[in-house]
C-alpha cells in the first residue's frame, strides 16, 4: 500500500485554509447582522446609512459560505465513482 504524503498534505492544508476562511465570514455576517438590527439612539449623521450597509454585509458574508459550502458539495459529488 502506497501513501501518496504530499497530496495528503496538500489536502489537509487547502481544507484549514478554507474552514478558516469559512469561519471567519460566517463570524464577520454574525457581526455585521447584529449591527444592522442594533436599535440606534440617535439618527444624525450618517447613522441611518450603517443599517442598510451592515445587513448588505451580512446578506453577502452568508451568500459567500453558501457558495463555499455549495462548491465543496459539488467536488464531492463531482469525485465520486
């Protein structure tokens, strides 16, 4: 039996890399989701630009682990016999 330890290397890094990466998105769609719900106290300045801003953010950060998510589905699917 042969063990091919570059490739398992290889695997083991890119799958860190990417749970990290799909980490701290999901945290930073946490963060700005719970910014743009944060009742404001007051509403001058650019205060009622942060609530739409925040939930784009958070819409976008969750968009990107669903295509994370979604693209690593399919390189299973996709590799199997």
């Amino acid at each position: 039996m042969h063990i091919d330890w570059h490739g398992l290397v290889e695997v083991c890094v890119v799958s860190l890399v990417v749970v990290t990466l799909l980490v701290v998105v999901f945290s930073l769609g946490i963060v700005a989701l719970t910014r743009s719900r944060r009742p404001r106290m007051d509403t001058v300045g650019r205060g009622g630009v942060a609530a739409p801003l925040a939930m784009a953010t958070a819409v976008l950060c969750f968009a990107l682990c669903a295509a994370l998510g979604g693209y690593g589905i399919h390189l299973i699917v996709s590799h199997s016999p």
